[in-house]
C-alpha cells in the first residue's frame, strides 16, 4: 500500500471548504484512488497548514497514473492551483 500526503497552504482561508470540496469530488472518479480523506486544520498554528490530503494507492505505478489522470489534472488541478500559496508532499509504502 501506498500512501500520498499533501499539505496545503491558501492564498485565501476563506476558500478552505471549497478546495476540501475539490479534492473529494476526486472520490469514485479514480480508479486508482483505494482510500480519500480531507482535512481542514482547526489550530491555525505558525506551523499549520491550511488543508492536509491522505490518498491510498496499492502501487507506486497507481499513484504515477492518478498525477496524470484526467480528472485529477482538468477537475482538482485546474480549480484548486489558482488557490494555493504553496504545497507540501510525502509518500511512503507500508
């Protein structure tokens, strides 16, 4: 099993619940996808991020398909982009 973390910073908090919307819009639309959650950070620490992603994918191979997806690229990328100050990834296999 594979797991995809992304950590979101926002240009703009108020817009937390939609780019949370964008990202599970994803859910049965990837086949790739094995599990989904979303999270909106409710500390607002100087060390939080905005918004945390966790996918599950049971290869590597599987996640490299679903960077290139097309609804990952033209449904989540497209919209959520123009929303973010910056982005922050880890991957690892259990």
């Amino acid at each position: 099993m594979f797991t995809h973390i992304v950590f979101f910073k926002l240009k703009n908090i108020e817009q937390a619940t939609e780019a949370k919307n964008i990202l599970l819009s994803m859910e049965g639309k990837i086949q790739q996808l094995k599990g989904l959650e979303v999270g909106v950070d409710v500390l607002h620490s100087e060390r939080s991020y905005d918004l945390a992603l966790i996918t599950k994918f049971d290869s590597l191979e599987d996640i490299n398909s679903y960077a290139v997806s097309e609804y990952h690229v033209n449904s989540v990328l497209k919209y959520l982009k123009p929303m973010l100050e910056s982005s922050k990834t880890v991957d690892y296999e259990s």
